[in-house]
C-alpha cells in the first residue's frame, strides 16, 4: 500500500530558528531518510505558501485564488510517498518524522487509493 506523508507546519520556523537548531533538524532529516529511504517512492520539499494558486470549480467555471486552501498559520511545506503493509506502518513512520522544538503542525497521512 502507498500512503501520501504530507509536512506541515509554521512557514517561518526555519527562519526563526538558531543555526543550531537548524544543524540538529538537517542532521534528523538526513537519520530519518537513512532509516526509511527503503520505504521511499518520492518526495520533497514545496515552494513557498506565497507561491502557491488554489483553482476551484463551481457554477461551471473556475476560480484560481492566490496561496494555499487553507485559512491557517500552517501549512504544507512538503510530501513524502512511502510504501508500507498498512495505515499503522505509515504512522509509524510519520511519528518519527523531525522538526524543530517549538513546531506546531505534524503529518497528515492519506492512503493512496489509485
């Protein structure tokens, strides 16, 4: 089964964050993909929010808005697509996702239906 890891969080962490504590985050990412890459099928990190369009369709047409869908100071900042046995191995996976110490958001883990 493939399952769909979407990053999210506080877009200016890594701004607000020490050189240290960037150093120590890197260095996690880097653990994590070793422990994982086997389990990896693609990934990576997104531009910013500010970057982003939102196209919605209604009344026969559509509408493309500025930034992303939600209306949140977090959001998501990157993708991971791994392939495991089930939903509780993709959790398992995602708990041991790094950020850094004050970081609000999580993972968000969908199944891959098609």
């Amino acid at each position: 089964m493939r399952f769909l890891l979407l990053l999210a969080g506080a877009e200016d962490h890594w701004d607000r964050a020490s050189e240290a504590e960037r150093a120590e985050l890197l260095h996690e990412v880097d653990e994590f993909q070793r422990r994982h890459g086997g389990l990896m099928v693609g990934g990576g990190a997104l531009a910013p929010a500010a970057q982003a369009r939102t196209v919605r369709r209604g009344g026969g047409a559509s509408a493309v808005t500025d930034g992303p869908y939600l209306e949140t100071k977090e959001v998501v900042g990157g993708f991971i697509v791994i392939e495991v046995d089930d939903l509780d191995a993709a959790v398992a996976v995602a708990e041991q996702w790094p950020s850094l110490p004050d970081a609000t958001g999580g993972v968000e883990v969908r199944e891959i239906v098609s």
